[in-house]
C-alpha cells in the first residue's frame, strides 16, 4: 500500500482526474489518498508521501 497524503483542493483539481492511469501502469499498488490539512511526522504516521504548498514560512 502507498499512502500519500495531499490537500483537498490539490486533490480534487489534480490528482483524482490521473488515478485511473496511474492504476493502470501501476496495478500492483494499492493507492490510499489521505486528504487531511494536518502536517505529518513520517516517523510515527503511516504516510509515505506528501505534497504541501506555502509561502515557504
């Protein structure tokens, strides 16, 4: 399992529309979309990946 975790709006405008090509080249994977706002700690969360923006503060 691959657990990302991404902004909601991020989400909705971008990620959802290429899962199902993602899914495709990638089957083996089982994809789990974590939408939470909350910053993660890698070490104690289980998440593999994240995409955040920011004015960089």
């Amino acid at each position: 399992m691959l657990t990302v975790t991404v902004p909601s709006a991020f989400a909705d405008k971008w990620l959802l529309w290429r899962l199902e090509s993602f899914q495709k080249q990638h089957p083996y994977y089982d994809l789990r979309i974590d939408t939470s706002s909350h910053l993660v700690g890698f070490a104690t969360e289980r998440i593999d990946a994240g995409i955040r923006y920011s004015a960089g503060t």
